[in-house]
C-alpha cells in the first residue's frame, strides 16, 4: 500500500444533516434574573423570591440554575393571568 492509498483510507468525511421537516424545535425563550421577574410583577426582590415557594397553593413558576431561580417571562404572564403554568 503506498503512501496515498494509506492517507484515503483514514481520512474521514463528515455529512452535515438536517433535521427532518416535521420535528419542531421549541422557540428559544430567555431566562430573566429575579430582579427582572420582581420588575414585571412590580413587587420587590423578597416578595418575588417570597412567591416561589413551595409551600403556596399557586408558587410562582421558576428554574433553578445552579442557586440562582431564573424566570420565564410568559409563565410569570400566565401565573399572573390565573392560568396553569
């Protein structure tokens, strides 16, 4: 086998692949910061933190990232609104 055969053989190509028509990916949303939430609610940091605790009958919706609780914008308008979240 000479020196260019070899050099064919381990080389690899790679094929970039689109994801089928039909899968939906979700739309990006951006994670606001509890200063943010307690901005929209108009209420101050404490309450904000305050609403998200488990122990209420309707907790403000929120995700933990790492120890810090981020917020969705349109889950904070729905909770506002009385819908399920």
């Amino acid at each position: 086998m000479n020196l260019q055969n070899k050099k064919n053989t381990t080389e690899k190509t790679l094929a970039v692949v689109a994801p089928p028509a039909a899968v939906e990916t979700p739309e990006y949303e951006e994670l606001l910061e509890i200063e943010q939430a307690a901005a929209i609610l108009k209420i101050g940091i404490a309450a904000t933190a305050e609403l998200t605790r488990r122990r209420r009958a309707r907790p403000l919706p929120m995700h933990k990232v790492g120890n810090k609780r981020r917020f969705r914008r349109s889950e904070i308008e729905r909770w506002v609104n009385g819908e399920d979240v």
